[in-house]
C-alpha cells in the first residue's frame, strides 16, 4: 500500500521562500493542527498538488498559489513542492515540482520549472528523471497505485470541493463515474457489444455462405447421378450396336 513519507514545502502561500518547512508523515495517522492561517489547507493543496499536478481553486492559475513577491520584497519568488511517498511495490520515490512567481510591470506572471521524480536504482544509485508535467501526472498516479479521481475527490479533496456531494445530478453521476471508473467500464461494455455484434455478423454470413455451399453440393450430386445414369445408357446403347 502506497503511504506518504515527508513533504516539503517552501514559497507556496505563506510559506516562506526562504526557508525549508518539512512535514513529516506517520502511520497509522497524523493529525494537522493549528490556528486560522497558519497553513494546514495549503499542506493539503500541496500533497494534491504534488500527486496530481492539480492548482486548487481559486489560485488564479498558479499566480496566488506561490508566495506573492511584493510581501517577499521581490520580483521573483521560487516556490518548490518535495513528496517523498512509498509506492504500491514499497519503493521510495520523490516528486519534485518547481515553480516561479515573476511580478512584471503591470502583471504577475507563474512559471512552471522543474518537475521530476527522484529515486534509486537497482545498484543504490540516486536517480532523477525529468518529466513533462502531463507525463509526470501520470507517472505519480500510476506509482500510488490510485486513480487521479480518487486523489482528486476523496483524498485530498479541498475544502471549497468537498461539497460536490450535494451538487446537481448530472455533476454528481460524473464524479461518481469517475471515482470509481464506471466511465472505462461502460466503454469495456460497449467494445464488448461492438465486438459481439461484429461477430454476430460474421457468423450470420458464415451460416449464408454455408447455405449456398449445400445448394452447390446438392446441385453437384444431382449432376453427378444424372452423369453416371447417362453413362449406363450409353454403354447399353453401345453394347446393343455392337
């Protein structure tokens, strides 16, 4: 089972850029106390954003979701995200996400850096593989062994989402269908009906051309008696002029 280790985290919200906040993770529970503001929904954003490559709501596209570089006292703030997690097989592996706060003259400007997974070889060697974030994404989803769905809406579901229960039905049935993959399911459902008809078919004209394979070998076996009685008669007309 896939179970999370530490978490680092420096320039995201109020976290300072400068500094190094690291959250250390045990089992079997770790409890995430503290006063309004002190940061325990942005560890959340941060353990969804590590996983899932997700920005939560209401973060303007990154640009309020790293630390905003006028409190700083800069133009550019660097905001990086550490997840260190044990995946399905028990192997340690770190997700690496990077980021960059640019405050231009009439704009803030977010920059996604490096993104890469960390961890080691079959020799004990460190390694890092750099990744596309889509790619990355799914690299991370696919080592915890948990769907992207899952992570997204029961996990680390934010406190603004987690009312999605009470929402429309339409809305609901999708997130459902989601989480629990009945979307991939149908699709398997409907490949297996195409695939059955399509046989179907095949079979119908199979059993069509074995019909009129019968009526060829009948007609062929008409042919052929005919064929032997005319050759009794002509040997008996043959034997009769001789």
């Amino acid at each position: 089972m896939t179970s999370l280790e530490k978490l680092l985290i420096k320039g995201i919200r109020s976290f300072s850029p400068d500094n190094q906040h690291v959250v250390e993770f045990f089992r079997p529970l770790t409890l995430i106390v503290g006063h309004n503001g002190a940061g325990k929904t942005t560890v959340i954003e941060c353990l969804k954003y590590a996983s899932t490559g997700d920005l939560p709501p209401n973060s303007r596209n990154g640009k309020s979701f790293v630390h905003d570089p006028k409190i700083a006292g800069e133009t550019e703030v660097k905001g990086q995200i550490k997840l260190r997690f044990r995946t399905v097989s028990g192997k340690s592996v770190v997700c690496v996400r990077s980021f960059q706060l640019t405050q231009r003259a009439s704009k803030l400007e977010f920059k996604q850096l490096e993104s890469a997974l960390r961890t080691t070889n079959e020799q004990g060697e460190k390694i890092s593989l750099s990744y596309r974030c889509a790619d990355l994404d799914k690299q991370v989803t696919e080592l915890m062994g948990v769907s992207k769905a899952v992570l997204e809406n029961v996990i680390f579901v934010h406190q603004e989402d987690s009312n999605w229960p009470l929402m429309e039905g339409a809305t609901l049935k999708r997130k459902f269908d989601d989480i629990f993959a009945a979307t991939r399911y149908t699709k398997a459902l409907e490949e297996i009906r195409k695939a059955r008809s399509e046989r179907q078919n095949g079979i119908r004209d199979l059993k069509a051309e074995v019909k009129l394979l019968e009526t060829y070998m009948d007609a062929f076996a008409q042919l052929k008696d005919r064929f032997s009685n005319d050759g009794a008669r002509l040997e008996d007309v043959q034997s009769k002029i001789a």
